[in-house]
C-alpha cells in the first residue's frame, strides 16, 4: 500500500521529534532497537492525536529489544530521566528532564506466558512478530523504526484506511488475554469504523462479555469516557446490542436519549451523556468508581428542575435552578436538556422565536433550542449584598443576618436583578428602625 504525501509528512515529522531521536540512537549505540509502536503510528496516518509541530508530546509508545534494565542504565548515563513505571511488563518512562511533559512510554518486546483475562506473565524477547502477534487489532501492531520504514505485519493500514476494526488473528483468544479488549473494540469502532462492526469480533465479544466482572471499574471507565465522547455511533450501538452495557449497569443503556442529546450539536459532557444514557446514575457511579465531581455533576443534571421558564422571566427562575460549588455554569443548560431528553421530550432546532416562546414547556415536552442557547450563554449576576454591608447597619452574625439576607436576595431576584445594593440597604435599614434597632 503506497503511502501518501501527508501520511509520509506525518510520520516524518514524527521521526523528527527531539526525545525520540535520542532515544532511537541511544538504545542503537547499545546494539539493541527501537521504534514506534501502535497508536503513535496509527494516529500519525490518521493525523489523529499527536502533536508532532513542537514538543508538546503526549501518547507517545515505543518499543525496544533491550531489556528495561539493560535501556535505564544507558538512557540515564545519555542524560534522560527514567522511570519504572510497568518494569514487572518491561516498561519505562522516558523524559526529557527539561521538561517533565516531554516523555516516551519505552517497552521491552515481550510474549505472554500467561493470562488470566486481567494480568499477564510475560517474558522478555528481540522477536518483533511474537510482540505484534500478542497485540490486540491490526492497526495497532504497527512499528515505525528510525529510517521511516513502516512494519504491518497484519495488514493494519489497509484495515484502518477502510475503516475496519479488527481483531488480530482469533477473537476470542484476544479477548481471553484481557477482557477489557471488548470495550476497546467498540470505542474504537467509533473512533475508526466505517464498516459493520466485525462479526467475528461480536460473536466472541457476546460470548465473553460476562467477564467483564471482573474488570475494574476504573479501566472500564476510561474506555467508557472515550467510547461516549464521539456521540452516538456504530460502536455504541454494538455494544447495545451485544448486551455489553447490560455487564455494566443492571438496566443497560438508553441510546435513544443519548442520541436526542447528543442532536443538540454542542460537545455533550461526560456527566450529561451518562445521565442521559442511564436512569439510575448513582449505580453507574459505584461501578465506574467515579469521581465526586463527577458524581455531583450527575447528581445535579438528575434533579428535577422545580419551575418553568418563560421569556419574561427565564433568568430569574435560571438564578433558582443555578448550579454550585464546582459545578460549571453551562450545567444548567444540559440539566435542562437532560430532563427534556428523560421526558421524551422533541428536539427541534429553533421551534419558537424567543417572543412566543411557550410557558408551559415542561407540560408540553417540548424542546426549545433558543432557551438552551440562551442558558449555555447566560452568566448570573452578582448578588450585591453581603453580611459586611449589613454589619455597617448594626446587625450581628447570625440567624437574622442570615434572614434578611434570604429575603433581601428574593426581593432582588423578583426586581429581575434591578435593585440595587444602596436600594436593598435602604428597605433593610428601614425596617431596622421601625423595629426599633440600632443604624450606624
């Protein structure tokens, strides 16, 4: 397969990066060799996911015939900063020790003794096609040495050129070596495919798929995150209709409202997209091991929004519905598109001019992609008053401060945010008088 003028430019440039040019002619000047590996090269034909302009390197794997002992002891006296970090597996860290964000995840080739699904024994070895051999899709075995020449053993470039996800040799005998392999097929089925997913592939993915039990809720999420982020896709739906979802949450997946969300246009977040692909988010989380802002964040898009809005007075009942603490403002619009979405609600593009917009929208289910927008936009405003404006009146901390402060805020809030600090004072140190307190 011939390859073409930006593919070429892309793996040149990627040759020509500092750290790893260092790094080819160290590990060579030891009598052993190094080269890219998997998603480097195949991002670099895709022109997916390096960034080869600069040094701002991420994602970058190689793979080595030295065992990792035998690399650290050279890379270290070449002046790079080593790390062990999978030394048990044969791998190292490799930096560049101006820059901490500048490094290579540098691998001994290996074979697997054994495997249990979740943990392999390896051995180490210098046979490049028994490290291939042992990889889990065709487009992921691809090696990329210093002078640019480009092994597939498997035919991977071909497979990812036509959009073909694919499994290297036996399906079933990939997936027993690490179960997880079943979610990585499908996001990368919505990454890369634009064919029917593999029927192999699906048939021994159907047959393993109780062993996803056994998995980590930590590794399933991060396939998880990346299988949802492209939106709706074949890979999703695959992993539906294999019955994969129903191995990670009792209920399964809602596709549909995913797919009505996601129709919106916007990047949906990882909170709504599971809020909305879920009824019982809380078990989704303990599964996933989530984080607690993430959990916060689904917590909040799930609770139900207590007003309607309208035109007139959208804003005020937006200041209600606001989120807090670390939860980022544009929440509040895909909270409303999550509960319009739950509703089975419509989505239309710009049903209503803002003008006629209908108050009842929540009884009607209907979607407005105006109110959305102008949710995604809007930016609270600044409650003017605090506890130190009504110390200057001569009122202590406390439970009364803390209720003129609530009724002060209603009435500013009922006012369409117009009153102003000087305003609330006034009716506040008025009241204070007639009931016969103190006014510095």
């Amino acid at each position: 397969m011939t390859a073409s003028l930006h593919e070429t430019a892309r793996l040149a440039a990627l040759l020509k990066l500092e750290l790893p040019q260092r790094i080819f002619t160290t590990i060579a000047d030891a009598g052993g060799e190094a080269r890219f590996v998997g998603g480097v090269v195949r991002d670099a034909l895709t022109g997916r996911g390096v960034e080869t302009s600069g040094e701002k390197i991420t994602d970058l794997d190689m793979a080595m015939t030295l065992p990792p002992d035998a690399a650290t002891t050279v890379l270290t006296a070449a002046g790079l900063r080593v790390l062990p970090t999978g030394i048990d597996h044969g791998t190292v860290t490799v930096f560049d020790r101006r820059d901490d964000r500048v490094k290579v995840e540098l691998t001994t080739l290996r074979q697997d003794l054994d495997t249990d699904g979740r943990h392999a024994v390896v051995e180490f070895s210098q046979d490049w096609a028994a490290d291939a051999a042992r990889r889990d899709f065709t487009f992921n075995s691809m090696y990329l040495a210093a002078d640019g020449t480009l092994f597939d053993p498997f035919d991977g470039r071909a497979d990812l050129a036509a959009g073909r996800v694919r499994f290297i040799g036996d399906a079933a005998t990939r997936l027993k070596e690490d179960y997880l392999r079943m979610l990585r097929f499908f996001r990368f089925q919505a990454r890369f495919g634009t064919t029917a997913p593999d029927p192999m592939a699906l048939s021994a993915i159907a047959d393993a798929k109780p062993h996803l039990a056994r998995i980590s809720g930590e590794r399933i999420a991060r396939e998880l995150a990346g299988l949802v982020a492209p939106g709706p896709s074949s890979g999703l739906m695959a992993m539906v209709d294999t019955g994969v979802d129903k191995m990670i949450i009792t209920e399964g997946f809602r596709l549909a409202r995913f797919e009505k969300l996601s129709a919106i246009g916007h990047d949906v977040p990882l909170a709504a997209a599971y809020t909305a692909l879920v009824d019982d988010h809380d078990a989704l989380a303990r599964r996933l091991k989530s984080s607690g802002k993430l959990r916060a964040e689904m917590a909040y898009l799930a609770a139900p929004m207590a007003g309607r809005f309208s035109t007139e007075d959208w804003p005020q009942k937006a200041w209600a519905e606001q989120p807090t603490g670390a939860i980022a403002p544009m929440m509040l619009a895909w909270r409303y598109a999550v509960q319009m979405v739950k509703a089975g609600a419509a989505l239309e593009q710009n049903m209503f001019d803002q003008n006629m917009f209908d108050q009842n929208m929540f009884d009607q289910n209907m979607f407005d992609r105006g109110m959305f927008d102008r949710l995604m936009a809007w930016q609270a405003p600044e409650f003017p008053l605090q506890g130190r404006h009504l110390m200057a009146l001569g009122v202590a901390p406390g439970a009364e401060m803390g209720m003129m402060l609530k009724n002060a805020e209603a009435q500013w809030v009922d006012s369409g945010f117009a009153l102003s600090r000087e305003d609330l004072l006034a009716g506040i140190g008025t009241k204070k008088l007639d009931a016969g307190g103190a006014k510095s």
